[in-house]
C-alpha cells in the first residue's frame, strides 16, 4: 500500500470562489479540483462532503 502525499497549499493557490488564498483543496469522485479559500471552504462544507474523495484543509494555519 502506497500513502498518498497531498501537497501543501501555497500562497498562489487561489480560491475558486472569490480569489483569495486557498486553505481548502477539494479532490472530487470525478476526478476534479476545488480549492477554496478558508471562509468558502466551511461555507460549502456540507455539500462538498457529499461529493469529496478528499478534503485537504489547511485552515488550521489560519489561527
């Protein structure tokens, strides 16, 4: 079994919603990416869950 190694957000990762900096990677079933910034992020929280096959959150840097 190999890990899978998600890379870190940087400063010109960009929200996809307002163009802020992106916290927040989205990995869709389809294959996709959503990056979102930290107040998207948690607001479409709900709804991203229910199609993510993985939620990168670097949130935590914010505090």
């Amino acid at each position: 079994m190999t890990a899978t190694v998600t890379e870190p957000l940087t400063t010109a990762d960009r929200c996809d919603r307002c163009g802020a900096q992106a916290y927040v990677r989205v990995t869709l079933n389809s294959g996709g990416e959503l990056l979102f910034c930290g107040h998207h992020g948690k607001a479409h929280s709900a709804k991203l869950s229910q199609v993510a096959l993985k939620i990168h959150d670097e949130t935590s840097k914010l505090s």
